[in-house]
C-alpha cells in the first residue's frame, strides 16, 4: 500500500510508517468516537438525565458525579500507566486488556431499563470510561513512532475528524433505524424501529451501549494487524517497578521543562471545561427544551457534520501556522459558544438582549430559541474537535519517542486531573441553586482561565529561551 501524503505541494512526505500502519492508527479514533457519541454525549446520557428517573435535575447531578468519579480514577491512573508502557514496550496489549473491560462495560447498558437501580448504569459508565481513557493514553503514545514532528498536526486532526465520521455514522444510525419517537413509535425515516426497539422501555437509548462495544471491537482490528508497536520492553514486574521511578523523575525534571509544565497545566484547566460542555451539553439541552432521543441525535448529528470539516480545516491550520494558534482560535469559539447556550431561553437569548418570538412552529426544533442554541451547537462543533486533537499534537511536537509514553500520561493526568472540580462545580451550583444553567456558567471559568495561561506558554512547549 501506498504511503500517505501529507504535503501541501502534492509531493512525497517523508514518514516513519507505511501508509496502512497510519490509517490503522487512525482507525482507533474511529473505533473509539461511538461510544463518546452516542453514549456519554447524545444519545445515553440524555436518556439517564431525562428518563430513567423521574427527577431530571437529580439525575444530572447524577450523571456529573459519574463523570467526577472517573476522571477522579484516571487522573491518578494515566501517568502510572503511561510510565510502565514506557518500561514494558509495546502498546497493543494495554489496549487489548482495556478493550475487554469498556466492551463488556458497554454491553451491561442494555440493562438500564427507566426505574431499574441507576447504580448499575453508573458502574458500567465508570468502568467503560476508565478503559476506554487509559486505551487512549496507549494509543496517543503511539503518535510520535508513526510520522516527523512537522506531520503530526495534521495526523492528529485527521484521526480526530475520522473518529467524528465514525461516531456520526452510528448516531444517524440510531436516529434513523433504531429510536422511535415516543409520541408515534416512528423512526426519523418514518419505520418501525429494528428489531421492534421500544422507545417507552428505552430500548432505543440502551442499544447504544452494545452497538458502540461492537463498533469498537470490529474497527480497533487494523490498528494491531497494520501499526507499527514499540518493540517489547522489560518484563511486566520489573516495567512497574522501574515505571514508578520514571514517573518520579518525570515529575521531577518538569520543574526545569517550564513550558511543557506551562503547557500541561494550560490544558488542565482548558481541558476541564471542553470535558464539562461534552459530557454535560446535551443533557442540558434534553433539561432545557424536553427534547428526545431524536432531537438530540440530530443536533448531534448537525454537530458531527460540522466538526468533520472543522478537523479538516484546523489540519491545515495546525501544519502551516502550528497547534497553538489553532487551539487558541478553537478556545475562543467555545467561549462564545458557552456564554451564547447559557444566555439562551425561552423567548430570549444573549441573556434578553435579543428577544426570540416563544411560539412553536411544529416539528423538529419548533421554536426559535432551540434554533439560537443549535446556531451555537455549530461553533462547538467546529472546534471541540480541533482544540484536543491540535492539544494532542503540540505535546507530541514537544517530546522524544522514547519519553512519548509517560509524558502522554500525564497528559492524560493534566486532562482529567481537576475535570472532576467541572463537574463537581456544575452539581454544587446545580444543587444549590436548582438552576442547569447557573451551573453551565461555571464552564466559562474553566475555558478562559486555560485561554490566558496558553497565551504565556512557549511553542512548541520544549522550546528554549534564546
């Protein structure tokens, strides 16, 4: 097979993998975007929040401290793992051993029929999450063997907008063929559902944690056929031992690496927020405006769509002015977005600075405040994708090979290590003052101050003052 061509002038780039060991990378982020999709963002959560239990704004708090407890478990996790992987070589059996517990995870989701204990769903969700968090650290760490510094923007952003396609493909499936609306039974394509799914059990949101477990298992199979691995290291007891002592001295020697330390701790707190909006921004808009599993499949699906070409485009960015700039434009988006969701209402947005006409006119997203929020849905759909595919680059222009592994770790560390103070803060103000929406608003705290603390930090991240 032919190797990729990543140049802007149509000529051969120099690479490290063949072209297949590439697209088989790839294809992990393909694999793995359903269950982001479908699952936490669009389809599941949703249906935790404003389904399985008859109290909405308890089951999103709910659903945060799910979130809380796991990211609480793979900040603590990620650079330990990072660090024996580091040791121990090859990736692929770490992600193997975590594919195993997120599949069998998933599939447990089918039985979180509306008024069954919500403890089950809420263990599935935390083992599925953890795995499939931990295999992402393997995989990333994997990045820096496959093409040159100057290559991995654009790499990473393919993946990124490949993993959308793949996540949208599913959600237009269960919107289409699989979740019937609870007024007529019907799908969006006017069909009984497959299978005779039945909405009013919850059948048409529970399906999704199945499909997703297949989904994965069926498409990470190219990335162990075709993608180069590390070659094998030290035995496991011995790659532990010697990857605790590692990720000591990482940690260490961050305090003479400033601005990776810089970076790190900018994408903590950035990160916080893009975690917060994903997680919690389509069971807002099902608290908000009642929608169901289609109304929030398509605004999902409109989301995926957008994001696709929001990839391509910030590929493009990345490799000619860097992933700095591009995550610093793709911020910024996602502020504007933010404050335009919080400020949007029943007859209103910007906060009433703009009154919106309240009638319904029928149909999907009747009224024209659902319209204004979906107008924001496009600016966070245009770069959630960019600004954690482009944050995966910039680390991986700022590291060697050989350490790729533990800093990826930490990366992962510095992903979710306050993630839980975003959704703990959504579920403190939610609780005390009954309002979503004041919760929401904590998000922008997060966003902006990650912003600003980039704005000081060096690119790439190891770059030396003169």
């Amino acid at each position: 097979m032919s190797r990729i061509d990543w140049t802007g002038d149509g000529t051969p780039a120099p690479q490290k993998a063949p072209g297949r060991g590439i697209w088989g990378w790839m294809f992990f982020d393909w694999a793995a975007q359903p269950f982001f999709t479908v699952v936490t963002t669009f389809i599941f959560g949703p249906y935790f929040v404003s389904r399985l239990t008859s109290d909405p704004v308890h089951a999103q708090a709910m659903w945060s401290n799910t979130a809380t407890i796991s990211s609480v478990i793979i900040a603590v996790l990620s650079p330990i793992l990072g660090s024996i992987a580091d040791q121990s070589g090859a990736r692929k059996p770490w992600i193997a051993f975590f594919a195993v517990i997120k599949i069998t995870a998933l599939f447990g989701l089918w039985f979180a029929a509306p008024g069954s204990p919500v403890i089950y769903p809420i263990i599935f969700m935390i083992l599925a999450s953890i795995a499939a968090e931990f295999s992402i650290v393997f995989n990333d760490s994997m990045m820096p063997r496959l093409v040159s510094k100057d290559e991995v923007g654009r790499l990473s952003n393919t993946a990124w907008g490949l993993g959308y396609l793949g996540g949208m493909i599913v959600l237009i499936a269960v919107v289409a063929l699989l979740a019937g609306s609870l007024e007529t039974g019907k799908t969006l394509l006017g069909m009984d559902p497959l299978f005779g799914l039945d909405a009013h059990t919850g059948e048409d949101a529970r399906i999704t944690g199945p499909i997703s477990a297949v989904w994965y298992l069926v498409f990470i199979i190219p990335m162990f056929l075709f993608t180069p691995d590390a070659p094998k290291g030290v035995p496991l007891g011995r790659a532990v031992k010697t990857g605790f002592a590692e990720l000591r001295n990482t940690i260490g020697e961050l305090k003479h690496r400033k601005g990776i330390l810089k970076f790190l701790i900018a994408r903590m707190i950035y990160q916080d927020g893009v975690n917060g909006l994903l997680i919690l921004g389509g069971t807002f808009a099902a608290g908000m405006f009642g929608w169901a599993t289609i109304e929030i499949g398509l605004y999902g699906i409109i989301l995926n769509v957008v994001a696709i070409f929001g990839c391509i485009i910030a590929g493009r960015v990345d490799q000619r002015i860097g992933s700095k700039v591009t995550i610093v434009i793709s911020l910024t988006m996602l502020l504007l977005a933010t404050i335009g969701i919080i400020s949007t209402g029943p007859g209103y947005t910007l906060f009433g600075v703009i009154e919106l006409p309240v009638a319904d006119s029928g149909g999907f997203f009747g009224t024209a405040a659902e319209k204004a929020y979906i107008l924001y849905g496009l600016l966070i759909g245009l770069a959630f994708g960019p600004v954690q595919a482009s944050s995966r680059s910039y680390l991986a222009r700022s590291v060697s090979v050989e350490e790729a592994g533990r800093y990826f770790g930490i990366y992962a560390l510095s992903g979710r290590a306050t993630s839980f103070m975003a959704t703990l803060l959504f579920s403190i103000v939610t609780y005390s003052s009954g309002s979503a929406r004041l919760g929401m608003a904590t998000l922008i705290i997060f966003l902006l101050g990650g912003l600003i603390l980039l704005f000081a930090t060096p690119y790439p991240a190891d770059k030396q003052k003169a």
